[in-house]
C-alpha cells in the first residue's frame, strides 16, 4: 500500500531534511533509495484501470439489441 503527501508536507520534510548533517542526509537517502527498489514494478495497462467491454456478439447484434431495448416515449404523461 502507498501513501500519498501534499505538497505542504513535503515542502516541510524538505526544510527538515536541509538542517540535516551531510552523513545523515546520506543515510536518509539510501534509505529511502533502497525502499524504492522494494516496490514492485507497476503495470501502467490501460484494460486494468478502466475495463473494456467483453461480449460474444458482432457489432451488428449489439447495435440490434440496443435499438430493440428502446422503449417509445408517450408524450400523455399526467401526475
């Protein structure tokens, strides 16, 4: 699981992170490197964010089913 910053915060850690020694900001850095390397690889594929549409039929089946399901208007609507 990640966790996302604000900017805010991070422009915090940042300030926190220049009044660090330089073999401390070293440490923090490794650290910090070495936990990216943990991370799995991320899979940018566009079928996993947002589906796709799966079905057995032609385009024409599908076209024929969605003008049958139509269903007229009647204009004599009273409350």
């Amino acid at each position: 699981m990640a966790i996302s910053f604000s900017d805010k915060f991070l422009n915090r850690l940042i300030s926190i992170f220049q009044l660090m020694d330089g073999k401390s900001k070293k440490t923090f850095l490794k650290k910090i490197l070495v936990s990216m390397n943990d991370l799995p690889p991320r899979k940018n594929n566009l079928d996993n964010v947002f589906g796709k549409w799966e079905d057995d039929r032609s385009t024409d089946e599908i076209i024929k089913s969605i003008v049958s399901s139509r269903v007229e208007k009647n204009s004599d609507i009273s409350f």
